[in-house]
C-alpha cells in the first residue's frame, strides 16, 4: 500500500514537471509546408533571450505566408511553418531535439538554438545529416572555425560586438587611451574579448587591465577592486545579461567612475534600466539591432542592394502581436532576420535542397529590417551586417554608433556616480 | 602597502559572502540533519525568496529586511505543504525517491515562477548608502545581509538549545526510536525541521538579493543549489553550524584569496579563487571526512 502511494506521488511530481515546459512548446508540422525549425530555450537560464527569438520568428512565419503566401518554388507558393522544441538551456537537450528535428519531422532548413555553446553544441549533428543550420543567437567566431559546410550566421560575429565602443571613441575623445577589459569565461565573452583586444591594439589605445570572472561568480568586489586601481578611462567587459547587470551595480557600489562603461547583453534590455532606476543612464551596450535603427527599403536603395522582407513598423506589429505587447529587443529581431534569410534563399534557389540553397547563400546580399546579409562563402560566417552602440539616454535606449544608424549623439563622458545617484538623466543637447 | 589594502578589502567582502551562503546552507543542513533527505530543490527555494524581495520592494516599498519575516512565513508554509504532500510519503523510501522528488519539486518551482512571473531578469535597487572602511566602501545593504546572517544563525542555535522543542529536535536527530518511547511526536517534528529548513532557505533569499539585487529570476537558484552543496559538505552534512563555518570559510576563500592569487603572473586569479575553495574542501575531507562540525 505504502509502496503505492510513493509511486502515485512521483508519477504526480514527473508528470507535473513535464506538462509545464511542454505547455509552452509548438508542436505543429503541417504536411505541404516547407518547415524551418530548431531547437529554443523557453526555460533556463537563456528561457528570456529565447522567448524573444521566438515571437521574433513567429511574427515572420505569419507576415511571410500573409503577405509573400510562403516561398515560391518552380512556380507553386507553398506555405512557411516554424516548429520549435524547448531545449531548456542545456547542451544535451539541444543535440537530442536537433536530432529529433532532422529525423523525426524531417527539418531541412534549422535555426540554430540561443547562444554560441549552444549553438556549437548542435553544429556536428546538422553537418552529419546536410541540413542548413542558420545561426542568430550563437555568435562566437570558433562556431565557424571549426570547417562545418552547412553553417550559416545571421548577426554579426562576436569579434565585431566590441569594436563599436572603441572606435566611436577613438573618434570623439582621442585623450581617452587607458582601456580595460573584463569578461565573462565563457564561449562568447571569450570571442568578443578577442576582437576588441585586437581592435584596441590597432586604434592604439594601452590595455591596463585585463581579466576575466568566472560565470558562477556572485561577487564581483575583488577583480573591481584591482580594477579601479588601474586608473581605466574605458571599461569593455560583460557575458550575458544577470552579470552583466551585477557588473554595473557593483561598479556603482564601489565608487568606480569612468569615461565610458560599454557591457554586453544587459543594457540592451529594459529590464536593465527597471533594475538600476537612474544608475543606469549613460551605460552604453553593443547591440545587432535596436528599435529606430534605420534600415530600410530606401537605404538598401542607396547601397546598391535589394531590401526583403517587412519594414520596421511592420516587424514591429507583427512582433507586438505576438509577445502580447512586449518590445522586441535584438535577441527578437536577430531571430526573425535568420528566419527572413531562409525565406529568400530558398526563393532565389527555387529549390528545397540544402545544398543548392547553401550555394545560392553565398551569392545573396540584401537588406532586411536588421540590416545588411551576406556571408563569408567559405565559412558561412556574417560579414555584411554592422553593430550598433546603444545608450541609455533620459530612460531610452539610443542608437548612439554608428553615426549613420544614430538615433542621438552619444552622451560622454557618462554621468558620474554621484550624479546619476541624484537621479540625473543623460540628455544630450 | 596597495597589496595589503587590496587583501585587507577583500577579506572583508569574503566575510560578508561567506555569512550569506552560510544563512542559505544552514536550510539544506537542516534538513538533511533530521529528515536525512538531500534537497535538490534548494535553490528554487532560494529563488522564491528573492522574489518575494522584488515584488514586496517593488509593489509596496517594503524594506527587504521585513520582506524576510515574509519570507520566513511564506517559506514555513511552503515546508509544511511539501512536507505533508510529498515528503512524507517518501521518508521510508529508498534514498533516490527522495532525492527526485526534490530535485522535481525544485523543477516545479522555477516552472511555476516562470509561467506566473515570465522568465526576465528582475533587480531592484535599495540605497540605504555605504560605509567606507578606507580599505573597501561597502554598501550598507550588504552590512545589513552580515548582521541579520549572524542574529538569525544565533537565534536558531538558542532555539536548539534552550528551548523544549529544540531539545526534542535534537533528540529526535540522536535516536528516532528513543525519542518516540519518551512521547515526542517524531512525525510532528519531522514536518517542523523540514518547514523551518525551507523558512530559512526562503529567507535567505531575500539577503542574497541584498548582495546581489540583480538578475532576479526563475532560474536563478541553480548555482546557489551548487554551492550550498559544497558548504554543507564542507560543514558537516548533517550540521546547520557546520554550514554556517563552512559558509564563512568558502565565502573568505573566494574573495579573500584574490589578492594573493593575482600576484602569480599570467593566471586568471578569479578562476583559480574557485579550484582553490575547492581543493580546501577536498584536503578538509581528507583529513575530516565528517566536515567541519559533523559527527562521526
């Protein structure tokens, strides 16, 4: 009897922790449509970046078959459908759903999971089975060192995350040379370090600090407190958004003040702001897209090249319509690009075959609301799309770099400690 | 002389840690003590605490250090409902029962919290102003998370040891069988420990969020989950001041050994402050496999 109910209470317990992640996946794979999918955290520590691709990619799906009637292949429209699984944040997942994708409901065109480990994690399993693999969350330069054919990146790689910052600088305070950097130790902070590293080096400014901290750290005070001895003008550094944001209030709390402090992944989202109140005004933040950016049909006119998919304002309802009034942030609109991107590639190769629709990509360079895409043909590596630098500016995010993109002059040098506490706003006049 | 200001500030820092993963550890001791259930479910526990922070702070302005008695509450209830509605029926059960009805209800948790609260990351931020020690400014919110770690571990110890259900407790850990002949209601005070252990648990939440009030949300309990395993460990498994040292120890390694380890030219002194707390639990445990404070 008793041994009865020990099994009803863990069949109770296991059942309940299934139906929850699994009530908020899709599971619907029509036949006679072409299917695009992949593997999506909807749950772990990367559950907020992934429900962002996924409005992201379901705000396309419909504004591709309402407004194109899905792709065009030998003359006969066939309807786009997503299918995504969630991968809980974790690699294991991920290589299991990969697998299940290809196999099982039979995906062609994948859309590789949020962030660059998981991203790398599922790399080997499409390679096997020749599917095309378009990355949007996994930026990280080794994904695309590794020699895999079936690889493609949307946004633009983790070297390029950190050169805007630097290079704007280099433009509005040349005195400004002592930089320092601090970075998460992980796949993608690891990438970003290397090519600001590189890029502080060429623009000539000194490195007087560089280190790094590990992702299970929950104090930050001895590697700022070396940090702050080093008499920095810049700070580049960051990982993902909960260190990111632990940075900057921690920065604050031990009185460190300094020119320009650009982190990754946390100032891009409002969340940053609700969390830091004024403290956070004049952070900046590299970004892949931001609202306002301006890309659009008239500015691929202007580059030569075509413009796909829908404007600004129409991703923007679209997005809104399905995040139930939630902004888009770039996790968001980078995943709808990925999915743009296949749209029109397998229009251009009027074929479902991934390896002709992989040859047609790297003759492809257009413009879509994100911005510019074209790859590295042997690589499959972004090289067409540009980063913008974002700013919180009198409680919004601007587009502050480059100056073509700007939607405000950058604020610098950032307000202090002391006024920022005072609830000072970063208005640039 | 820098080095020394360096050394000195984050020995203190590591004080400061180490009294809150002390206070988050004592829960998981707790419990494991009387009930001799793992609970791998600790950090969603955590997790709900530094929700209640938020919101209590957000929607009401309440300080975080009543928003603990909240907490306190909310995790006694919390303790009581799992206890009566899975434990229970669990406790004679292998050990792997145990630990995957834990492990399950930690799941649930972090489920829960997400499809009620979404997955953002949440902050708030309490500016009661900093103390500047010369060596190191420390915010005061962090003062108060050392002072409250320290009354709350004291008052659970005179709980144990002068009252009459302190006693009772304690006997119920010593001999179950004898405790029950001498008319202690051993079923009532195995739902008390585990009720009190989760309070704890709870609560410690809110102080974590005075130490680190960012990046709040249903998944952040996962490597605090880790660590407390590791204090534990290093306490003594079965002992809640074996976890409240042990805490104190990983806490002053982690921070205080930065300084010196950033003296050794090319390493990366942050990662090796991690191996090094490690390797201290590892040589502890070779030279007192009981831990710090636990009985053979």
């Amino acid at each position: 009897m008793k041994g009865g109910k020990v099994k009803l209470v863990l069949i109770a317990l296991v059942t309940a922790c299934m139906v929850f992640p699994f009530s908020f996946s899709a599971m619907a794979a029509l036949p006679g449509k072409v299917v695009i999918g992949g593997p999506i955290s909807l749950s772990g520590k990367f559950a907020k970046e992934g429900q962002q691709s996924v409005w992201g990619i379901k705000a396309m799906e419909k504004w591709v078959n309402a407004t194109l009637g899905g792709v065009k292949i030998k003359g006969k429209k066939i309807p786009v459908a997503y299918k995504y699984y969630d991968d809980e944040s974790k690699k294991e997942v991920v290589t299991n759903l990969m697998e299940r994708l290809i196999t099982k409901d039979k995906v062609k065109f994948t859309l590789a999971p949020y962030s660059s480990g998981l991203t790398l994690a599922a790399a080997p399993i499409v390679e096997k089975y020749g599917v095309l693999y378009n990355s949007h969350g996994g930026a990280s330069n080794r994904i695309f060192e590794q020699g895999f054919s079936f690889i493609v990146q949307t946004l633009s790689p983790a070297s390029e995350y950190q050169t805007g910052p630097l290079e704007m600088i280099k433009k509005i305070d040349p005195s400004a040379k002592r930089v320092a950097f601090l970075f998460q130790d992980n796949e993608f902070a690891r990438a970003v370090a290397k090519g600001a590293e590189a890029k502080a080096k060429k623009l000539g400014f000194k490195v007087v600090f560089n280190r790094t901290y590990p992702k299970s750290a929950r104090d930050l005070t001895p590697v700022l407190t070396e940090l702050k001895n080093a008499k920095a003008d810049i700070l580049i550094g960051g990982g993902h958004f909960a260190d990111g944001q632990l940075l900057a209030k921690q920065l604050d709390d031990m009185g460190i003040n300094l020119k320009l402090v650009s982190i990754l992944v946390a100032p891009t989202l409002p969340n940053f702001y609700q969390a830091l109140g004024t403290m956070a005004e004049s952070y900046m933040a590299p970004g892949q897209w931001g609202i306002g950016a301006k890309y659009s049909p008239a500015a691929a006119k202007k580059e030569g090249i075509p413009y796909f998919g829908p404007t600004q304002k129409e991703f923007m309802k679209y997005f809104l319509k399905e995040s139930k009034g939630v902004k888009p942030d770039y996790h968001g609109a980078e995943a709808a690009a990925a999915f743009l991107a296949y749209v029109k590639a397998i229009d251009a190769a009027n074929s479902l075959d991934p390896k002709v629709v992989r040859k047609v990509m790297n003759k492809l360079h257009f413009m879509t609301f994100f911005g510019d895409w074209k790859i590295d043909p042997k690589t499959g590596m972004q090289i067409a799309h540009k980063m913008v630098v974002l700013q919180w500016q009198g409680k919004k995010l601007q587009i502050v770099w480059p100056p073509a993109a700007q939607t405000s002059k950058p604020f610098y040098p950032m307000l202090t400690i002391k006024q920022r506490k005072a609830g000072k706003l970063a208005i640039v006049k | 002389m820098e080095f020394l200001r360096m050394f000195s500030g984050d020995l203190i820092n590591g004080i400061i840690l180490g009294a809150v993963y002390g206070l988050m550890t004592m829960g998981l001791s707790l419990i494991f003590g009387v009930l001799k259930v793992v609970n791998v479910g600790h950090g969603a526990f955590i997790m709900v605490g530094a929700f209640i922070a938020y919101w209590m702070f957000t929607l009401f302005g309440l300080p975080p250090l009543l928003s603990a008695i909240l907490a306190l509450i909310v995790g006694i209830a919390l303790g009581f409902f799992f206890y009566y509605v899975v434990m229970k029926w669990l406790l004679e059960a292998p050990e792997l029962s145990t630990l995957l009805a834990t492990f399950a209800i930690g799941i649930f948790l972090a489920e829960v919290a997400k499809a009620v609260w979404g997955p953002d990351y949440r902050g708030y931020s309490w500016n009661v102003g900093s103390l500047n020690l010369g060596v190191t400014t420390i915010p005061m919110a962090k003062v108060y998370a050392l002072l409250s770690s320290i009354v709350i571990a004291v008052a659970l110890y005179l709980w144990f040891k002068k009252t009459r259900a302190g006693n009772a407790l304690r006997g119920v850990v010593e001999d179950k069988e004898g405790a029950r002949v001498c008319g202690i209601n051993v079923e009532g005070y195995y739902a008390l420990s585990f009720a009190i252990g989760i309070g704890l648990t709870v609560m410690s939440g809110v102080f974590i969020t005075l130490f680190v009030p960012v990046g709040i949300n249903p998944y952040m309990g996962e490597v605090y989950t880790i660590k407390a395993f590791v204090i534990a460990v290093l306490g003594g498994l079965a002992s809640p001041w074996g976890a409240f040292f042990g805490g104190f120890i990983f806490g002053l390694v982690e921070n205080g050994s930065y300084a010196i380890l950033g003296l050794i030219p090319g390493v990366e002194p942050f990662s090796l402050t991690q191996c090094l707390a490690f390797a201290i639990l590892l040589v502890l445990l070779l030279l007192k496999p009981e831990g710090l404070l636990g009985k053979k």
